[in-house]
C-alpha cells in the first residue's frame, strides 16, 4: 500500500490532510514539522515547512495526487509514493474500508 | 533492512522504542512528534502522536511486530514496514549485531 | 529516485544539509527533529538527533553516501536508501536539474 510523502507550508498542511480524510482520499495523515533545505535562483533557504505522510491504497493513489495538485499552494509540490513490504492485516483493512 | 512505521500516543512511544531495543528487536529507534487526522465514527479527528521508526533485521521482523501488538494501547495500531534500498555497511553490521 | 535518510546531531544537521544542497548533492533536504533509543555499551541511551531526509537522483547517490561520511561526526553514521515508486513528474524535473 502507498504512503504519499508531501511537504507544504504549516498554515497550508492542516487543511491538505483535513481534506484528503474527509474526501476519502485517504484513512490518515501524519504531519510532521520540518524545515527545508534547498537551493532557488542561485540561495540556499530554510523555510519552515510541514511532511504530510498519507495512508491510502493503490486504487485511490492518483486520485490523491490529483486533489493535492488542486489545493497545494505551490506549482511543483513534493509528492512521492513509498510503498510498504508489508502492513498489518487489520491496519491494512481499515485503511481500505476508509478510503473509498 | 526493514525500517518499521509505528504511530502511538506520545506517553507509551517512549516506552514501546525502549522495549523494542532492551529485548534486542531493534537496533535504535527514532521518535517524532506528529499530528495524526483521520476520521473515527464519521467525525475527524486530529490526535497528538509519535511516530516511531524502528531499525531492525529481516530475521527479528515478524518478532518485532508481535511485541508491538502486544504493548500498544490500540485494538488496530499503524505497523507498516518499508524496505531499505541500500544501507551504509557499517551500519548494517552494527544493527545486526545489535539485534537478535 | 532515492531519498536519503541520515541521523545526525542537531547542531551538525543543518551543516550537513546546507553542504549537500549547496555541492548539489541533493535538490532538497527536510530536516526533522527526533528523540533516538539505543545500546551503547550495554546501557539504553535517549539522544536528541535530527533526521535528515535527502532528496536526490540515482546518479548522484554515492557521491552524496561518500560526502555525508566525510562531514558526518559519527564514525557509524545511520545512511540508508529508501527508493520511491513514483514521484511527481514536475518534481522530478526539478530535482533532477538542481543535482548535477
């Protein structure tokens, strides 16, 4: 099953996974505080940012990267897919039942 | 390697990361605060978490996993696992020898 | 395209990051704060790390393995590769262009 990896601002981040979880996009969201390191128009930044973690499953996988698209503030947002080996059979079932 | 995602309230993750490496079923495990949404009976909820990332070996996986089950608070806790790719050699052979 | 996971001191964390996007080493690194539980010497120890999460390209993954090594204070530092299974294609421009 996938975990979705996506960074965003903090006012912003809140609002991403209340949405995911309430469109069924996915069963949860962790959020993680982070500062970002990268490189734009020759500077280095460190921005204060927040790592949403999103459970959901294969099926509802693009789904969500459409929808994050649409409410990400940025033009080119960080969304990854990390697959697990393996998830806990009554975890994974709930995640399923949860996601449409 | 497996790397071992456990979500759990912050007051047992402490315990839950140094039972994991007193019995020798991960070799270290990083703690980190997180808010956790996802939706229960229809409402929304935004919880206080850890997420607990523990560094084990294929062999002690499946122990690992029991021993959480047996420890956590919740009826259907997050235990997901994601396969390393590569690891640095020298640190695989500490988490080896490290654990069980 | 890989990602990167290092633990490291605070203090040294935002070095290490800087000096990875800086060298374009790696297009972006998230930097997150977290307590590690491990056993040195028989004894549990309870340290205040940073795991830095090191978003780069196949090609450049070793050359950034041999850097963090290099500034790294740890003899035995935590390096390990998670490879994702998709990655927004914009995003992937991006960081593929920001790492030489």
């Amino acid at each position: 099953m996938p975990t979705v990896y996506v960074t965003a601002p903090p006012e912003e981040a809140q609002t991403i996974a209340e949405t995911l979880v309430e469109e069924r996009l996915a069963a949860c969201v962790n959020r993680l505080s982070t500062t970002s390191t990268y490189r734009w128009d020759g500077e280095i930044h460190h921005d204060d940012e927040a790592v949403l973690l999103a459970k959901t499953t294969d099926d509802s996988y693009d789904d969500l990267v459409s929808r994050v698209r649409e409410i990400h503030p940025y033009d080119v947002p960080c969304i990854e897919r990390f697959d697990e080996a393996h998830v806990l059979e009554s975890f994974a079932d709930w995640r399923a039942e949860s996601v449409d």
